[in-house]
C-alpha cells in the first residue's frame, strides 16, 4: 500500500461480529494467532498477504477499511486473475497490481468480463444449434433476463424488504389492499385463483407454499406499478415473454418479502447457511430458502455468490440461476458426474460434493432431493432436486463444506458433455461440438469414437 494502513479496531469489530475467536479467524485469514493478535492492536500495518485474504473473504470489510473503489478493484481483479488464460498470477500480485497500477488493473477487469461474456455467448450459440433453432421460446427469454440481471433486482427487493418490516403480516398487509384469502379443498384445483377481490388457494399446499402465494399476491398488487415499468423496459421477445417476466418478478419480490434482504442475509451468514435451519427462522421451504440465497448481490452488502438450480427426474434443468463463474447448459443435459442426479433418485438427503470445471475453478455444493405430494394415491408426487453451491474460496462459510475433504482430488465436472472439453471422461454421453472424432472399428473403448 501507498501509506501503511493499521485496522486493529475495524479486524477485531469484525472478528466479534462473526462471532470467531482470534484462533478460528487466523485460520481462515491463514494468519498465526500471535500475528492476528499483532494487527488487531495496531502493533502491525496491514500486508500485501493479508488484504488479499480480507478481499477474499470478506470484501465489504475490506471496503470500510480501504475505501469502496480501491476495495471493489481489487475484488473485481482477484476474480479476473483466477481465469486460467491469466494464470500465474496469485493475491498478492493483485493487491500490488491494484495498488499500483489501477488503469492497468481495470483494463485487466474489462478484458476478463469481455472474455467471459464472449464465451456465454458462444456457448449459447452453439446449444442453440444442437437444440436446432436459434429462436429462443418466452421462458428462455425470461430465464435469460433473470441470468443477465444477475438474479437481483433493486428496486423491487428494498421496496419488498421494507413492506415486510412495516406490515404485521402478510396478510393483514393483502387485505390492506381489498384482497381477502379463502381456501379451496378440492384435490383438482389449482394452486391458486385470483378473481381481481378473492385470493383462493388450495388448501392441501403446504403452509410454506400458502404463505409464499400469499406473498405473491401482496407483491403482485402492492408493486404492480414498478414491475409495469421493468418489464416495459426489458428487451423480450412477444407478450407471452412479457407476461412470464411479469410473474416471475412478483415471485421474486414474494421471496423478498417472507426472507427480507438485510434480515435473511445476517442470518444465513451465522448459521453458514444451513438451510435447514433457515427454513425454520423464517418458515418457507428448503427450495425458497435456497432459492433467495442466490439472489442476495445487493451493492455493498453481497451475500456468498451462490449457484442454484433445480432438477427434474429427467435431468431436465427447470430453474437455474448463478452469482459464480458456473454457468449452467440452457439446452439437454447436465453433466451426469454431477451429485444433483443422484439426489433427484434419493430424497430427503443432502449430498455434498468438491467438484472442479475444466476452467479450474473448484465449488462446494449440496443436493437434496425433494418430494411433492399431490395428495392422492391415483396422482404422481412431483419429485426433483435442489442444488445449492458456491466457489471452494468461499468453504469456510458454508457449513456444507465440512462434509467434504478439500485437499483430495474433486470430481472433473463439466457444463455439459456437448460443450465439455475433457476428451478422456468415461462418463461422456456426446462428443463436444467443436471437436472432431475418429471411428476405430479394431479398438474398443466405453465410447464408440476417440475425441480427436
């Protein structure tokens, strides 16, 4: 650094706030105690080595500490460095790079970002001519929109958070509005109906899945005019696009409401994000939980950058959204040494798995597969799982980790196997698009070709 920076009262004002002794958060900072115990009674400035780690693990500290631009540049260029085409770089060339060089650094940042949206687009390109048409249909559409925002939308997710802490309740706050809730048992009925003045909804659900369409409906009536302008604003394709952008935005901003931001994520960060647990401090469902957990990317007060989907018995993937440089494959199937299709056969037990991409990127996540009763014998029960996951920097605050051996070799997994480029995988159920194959007719392989 330019001047030497002592931190003591803001590292220990930290280190209280997550509830860590001075042992548990050298560990994480990969500091010794006695060195720890140095900085936080300014006897040391802060180090090249040490700002990396804050920017690592905890980068709206760093920003308090250093100053919001510096903090958030030096955030951005760890992340662009950890791109394989720039490897040979560690954190603390990034901190005396960012320090030094800013223009540079940013440049840098660009050139990565560019990099990165290329390579989505190609990739979206190229499962648009295996899916054989590059039109994409009205959930893509929005699925897309939703990806591109990157799954937080501001200004429905503040006016959401402070509706939930103004209302006594969710539905006292819908029959503010002249909407009154009733419940319908007959089996064959939707999961709700709206008449413009009745709220009906089947009273089979789950109370989590009531509660949650009752804070669709209050979101839907209270905000109505501010998802009007988004989706005016949005670039889709047809009124249907238009009208599903519409939906989705009022359940986005009900899962603001049940779990409002700033309470969800101080709560999700000390419990490390045990879902389970969540579920129960504030009653919704293991899929809403994760589900809001991915969208948790508010300006300066991040959440852990998480990847969610979820997954059909088929493999199909029917939600995705990522915070993290894993993007998942908009067409067919996923890869199958992923841990998320075990789940899908197995429910109600949570599966962890250490994986690594062919970019090298390596991520913690857990499965749990899921079960919806239909509530009658003659009626399939809808069955799929839920996949939560973060980058393994991130392992420390996420319970899920401890289930797992991060010094062992991770499981290679890739996007799909049309667009995955590890040739030797046994695994692999279609050649990669963009390589040529070779048929030996004498050699026997588990696949009837070799990736050339």
């Amino acid at each position: 650094m330019a001047a030497r920076l002592y931190a003591g009262s803001q590292l220990r004002a930290l280190r209280l706030a997550a509830g860590m002794n001075q042992r548990a958060m050298a560990t994480k900072l990969g500091l010794s105690v006695s060195y720890l115990s140095q900085l936080e009674s300014d006897e040391r400035p802060l180090t090249a080595a040490v700002t990396a780690a804050l920017a690592r693990h905890y980068p709206q500290a760093l920003a308090v500490i250093e100053g919001e631009a510096p903090a958030r540049r030096l955030t951005a260029l760890t992340d662009a460095l950890a791109d394989r085409a720039l490897a040979g770089f560690d954190a603390i060339d990034a901190v005396k790079l960012a320090e030094a060089q800013p223009g540079v650094a940013d440049r840098l940042i660009a050139l990565q970002a560019a990099k990165r949206a290329a390579e989505d687009r190609l990739a979206l390109a190229e499962e648009s001519l295996v899916a054989g048409s590059g039109a994409r249909l009205p959930w893509e559409a929005v699925r897309d929109w939703f990806h591109e925002a990157g799954n937080y939308i501001d200004p429905l997710d503040r006016a959401a958070e402070d509706l939930a802490e103004r209302a006594a309740s969710l539905a006292r706050a819908l029959s503010d509005h002249g909407i009154v809730v009733a419940s319908d048992h007959d089996e064959d009925a939707p999961l709700s109906r709206f008449d413009g003045v009745r709220l009906t909804i089947n009273g089979a659900l789950s109370p989590e899945t009531q509660r949650f369409l009752v804070a669709h409906r209050l979101a839907a009536t209270a905000f109505a005019g501010m998802i009007e302008g988004i989706v005016a604003a949005a670039d889709l394709p047809g009124n249907e696009a238009r009208r599903l952008l519409a939906v989705g935005l009022a359940n986005y901003a009900a899962g603001a409401l049940v779990m409002p931001y700033s309470r969800f994520r101080a709560e999700a960060r000390r419990l490390r994000h045990d879902i389970d647990r969540l579920t129960r401090r504030f009653n919704v469902s293991f899929e809403q939980a994760c589900h809001r957990l991915s969208t948790l990317q508010r300006q300066g007060v991040e959440g852990v950058p998480f990847y969610f989907c979820r997954v059909d018995m088929a493999g199909n993937i029917t939600k995705r959204h990522s915070a993290t440089r894993l993007q998942f494959a908009r067409f067919g199937g996923a890869c199958p040494l992923w841990h998320v299709h075990e789940a899908v056969a197995v429910p109600d037990r949570i599966l962890v798995q250490h994986a690594e991409t062919p970019d090298g990127v390596r991520y913690v996540s857990m499965a749990k597969g899921l079960v919806k009763s239909s509530g009658r014998f003659d009626r399939l029960a809808r069955r799929y799982a839920v996949v939560l996951g973060c980058e393994a920097t991130h392992a420390a605050d996420f319970v899920y980790a401890d289930a797992v051996d991060r010094t062992s070799r991770p499981t290679p997994i890739g996007i799909s196997c049309r667009l995955c480029p590890r040739i030797e995988c046994d695994q692999r159920a279609f050649p990669p698009t963009d390589r040529p194959i070779a048929v030996e007719p004498g050699v026997r392989r588990i696949v009837p070709y070799r990736v050339l």
